[in-house]
C-alpha cells in the first residue's frame, strides 16, 4: 500500500501548492468539484460513484483511489463500489480493465483485505 500512501501524499502536496500560489484556475477548479460533489438531483454518494467509473476508464490512479474513498465515506460498501468499477471497465474495454486492477489495491486498503474463503 506504500504506492497508495505515495499517490495521496502527492496529491495533497500538489493541492497545497497551488492553493497557495493563488492559482485561479486552480480556485475555479475547486468550486467546480464542490459545485459538482453536492447533493442535488443525485446524492453525493452516487456522483462519487459516477466518477469511479470515469476514473476506471481514464486509468486516473489518483482519481480512483479519492472517488473510492469518497464513496466509502458516503456510506457504500465494497461490493457496491465494485460495480461502479465493473461498469468503468464495461465501458472502456480491455484498456479500463487494466486499469481496474489499480482499484483492487484501493478497494483492500480502504475496506480491508478479507480473508481467503471468507464471502
């Protein structure tokens, strides 16, 4: 999980710096995604699994990984989560399967690894 700790932590320092440059695309960008991740006609919960899915067919490890946990945060549980990434993979082919595999890893650290044999 040293890969994952690696995203996130890049992810946050890359967040830090641009906030404090001031950048204003940046700014846009973060009342667009809180614009975006509230609820309204869809709950939060479903748009997070909404972009699971995209994540899975752009292969956006870092995207995967904070929908993942914004989903589980919400209140969905591992197998729910699965399929948001089974329909990434329906939609973009062999490619977003591939990088399905990244969402294993994700999955396990969030929800925990289960034991073999154990549903």
């Amino acid at each position: 999980m040293k890969h994952l700790r690696e995203i996130e932590r890049k992810r946050k320092m890359s967040h830090q710096k641009l906030v404090g440059m001031k950048s204003p695309a940046y700014a846009k960008f973060l009342e667009m995604e809180q614009a975006t991740y509230c609820d309204g006609k869809l709950v939060k919960g479903v748009k997070e699994l909404i972009a699971v899915g995209i994540s899975v067919v752009l292969n956006c490890e870092s995207c995967m990984q904070w929908h993942i946990e914004q989903a589980a945060k919400a209140g969905y549980k591992k197998e729910q989560i699965l399929e948001a990434v089974e329909v990434g993979m329906e939609m973009g082919g062999g490619p977003a399967v591939v990088a399905a595999r990244f969402t294993l890893d994700v999955l396990d650290d969030v929800f925990g690894k289960e034991r073999a044999g154990k549903k």
